[in-house]
C-alpha cells in the first residue's frame, strides 16, 4: 500500500530521490515540499512532486571559506 490517491509515504519518496526517510520528513516539516499533509505520524507526499534543491552553494548554518 504504497500509493493513496496520488500520494505516497515518506519512505518510497526517500527511496525515489535516493535520500534517507528522515531528510524527507524533514523537509515536509520545513515546508519544503508543496502538498506534503501529515497524517498522524505519516507524512503523505504528492506522487509527483520534485525533489526540493539547495538554494544556497553553502550549507546551513556554516561559515563559507575565506
């Protein structure tokens, strides 16, 4: 029961975008990614979203090389 209605779990995202189940939710909680709804402690993403990019060429929270 991969699949409800056009979304799917947390878990088959990570494994699509090749990323673990946990930067997924993550991301969901950081409203990274439109369309992602909790329910209870699942996190139902929209089958065809995109994966979110790095907007920054740093990473958060660091200091960039002088």
């Amino acid at each position: 029961m991969d699949e409800l209605n056009g979304f799917v779990r947390a878990d088959v995202m990570a494994e699509r975008w090749n990323v673990s189940e946990r930067q997924v939710q993550a991301l969901c909680k950081a409203k990274k990614i439109s369309g992602a709804v909790k329910f209870g402690n699942t996190w139902a993403i929209p089958d065809d979203a995109q994966k979110p990019t790095r907007t920054s060429e740093y990473k958060p929270g660091r200091k960039p090389r002088e």
